[in-house]
C-alpha cells in the first residue's frame, strides 16, 4: 500500500467508494466520471503503479482482474459487448498511477480507440 495513492486509500476504506467486488487480490468499484453507462475500475490490492512496473509475480493478480471483469460483466448483462482497458502511463491516459483495469459497456464503441 502506498499511503498517498487514491486507490489505496479506496482498498482501505479510508475514502468512501461504491464498491461492486472485493476479494483478498482485487477491488473494483464505479468510476466518479463515467465514459460509459457500465464503467468499473478494477485494482489489484497490491500497489504497483502500471503494466510496466509489474513483474512475473504480478501475473496471476492480472489475469484475475480481466476473469473479475468479466464476471462483472456477465452479472450486469453486458450481451452486446464490453471493453476492457489498461492505460498504462500518462501519455495513454492514466491519472492514477495504481495499475487498474477500466470495464466499460452499455453504449457501442468504436474502433480505433482514441
């Protein structure tokens, strides 16, 4: 835990979230400015800033957040499609620097993202 992450801060309860998962690895709760009528953020507990600071211990924590994702996605009947994303650094977007996985979904998206 990193004592001035926002996220961490969320995990410990110290800042007030709807939380809509929680197990011993992983958090996920509702984005405060959705970009989508479905649009979750999906967090290790394990502070790590982004894909590049992850390491080949961090690997299972990762794949879990995308099977939670679409666990998720399943209970909130998200049939026409969803998407998944990590922004990984500033220049993609990123404003958290806790590694996190954006679901989105209810609305069409478009390819390319961006």
């Amino acid at each position: 835990m990193s004592a001035d992450c926002l996220f961490c801060k969320i995990s410990a309860k110290k800042i007030p979230s709807k939380i809509v998962y929680e197990d011993e690895d992983v958090f996920a709760f509702e984005d405060i400015s959705p970009q989508a009528p479905t649009h979750i953020l999906l967090c290790p507990r394990k502070h790590f800033i982004s894909l590049d600071h992850a390491t080949a211990e961090d690997q299972a924590v990762i794949g879990k957040l995308q099977l939670v994702a679409a666990q998720l996605a399943r209970e909130r009947n998200l049939l026409d499609g969803y998407r998944t994303v990590f922004n990984n650094g500033a220049g993609a977007g990123q404003s958290v620097f806790h590694l996190h996985l954006h679901l989105l979904g209810g609305r069409p998206f478009r390819w390319p993202p961006g």
